[in-house]
C-alpha cells in the first residue's frame, strides 16, 4: 500500500487544500489563485503547485487526509480552513455545483 506522508508545513497543507478546491470546477481563476497567494505566499503556492499538479484525484484527497491527521488540528482548526474555503470559492463570485460538491466532501472527511 502507497504512503502518503509529506514534509508539508501548515501552511503547505493550507495551500494544497485551497489548490484541490480551487480546482474542483477544473478552472483555477486569478481570483482563486489571487487568494490562494494572500492566504500562503507566492513561494508556497509555486512550490505546492508543482506537487500538486503531478498527483492524482486519489493521491491528492489522501495527502490532505495524511496530513490533517498528522498536524492534529482542532475543531476550531477545521473551522477556520472552511471558512477560508468558502472565501476561496467566492472569490469568482459565485459557489458552482462541482465546488459545493468538494466542500461537502472536504467536510465529511476531515471533520
């Protein structure tokens, strides 16, 4: 079986979430990757990016679930990234059904 521990940081994790988010629509918006850049930094999001990009549907929800449970987070936590995520899926002006999707989604498997 595949392990998919990383060496991310939090805000790494943060920025990998919002990439897999951002793409649930399969068009990553300047506004979304606007927001993505305010929320972890230019470096990160290049950084995460190229990972990202490499990694598949599964490898992607299995990083996230990996490293959630590594760093731990708390309630409060979970709660401050889906509040990010929601901005994040504002930030073209509306939520679409394939995002809606991802957040439901995103909320019953890290929460």
């Amino acid at each position: 079986m595949e392990e998919f521990k990383t060496s991310w940081s939090r805000p790494e994790l943060k920025a990998y979430i919002l990439l897999y988010c951002a793409n649930a629509d399969f068009v990553e918006t300047k506004e979304e990757k606007d927001f993505i850049k305010e929320k972890v930094g230019e470096e990160k999001y290049r950084h995460i990016h190229k990972e990202f990009d490499k990694d598949n549907d599964y490898q992607r929800i299995q990083k996230i679930q990996a490293n959630v449970d590594r760093f731990n987070y708390s309630k409060n936590e979970i709660d401050r990234l889906f509040g990010d995520i929601k901005k994040m899926f504002l930030a073209d002006g509306e939520i679409d059904i394939l995002e809606e999707n991802i957040y439901r989604g995103l909320k019953h498997l890290l929460k």
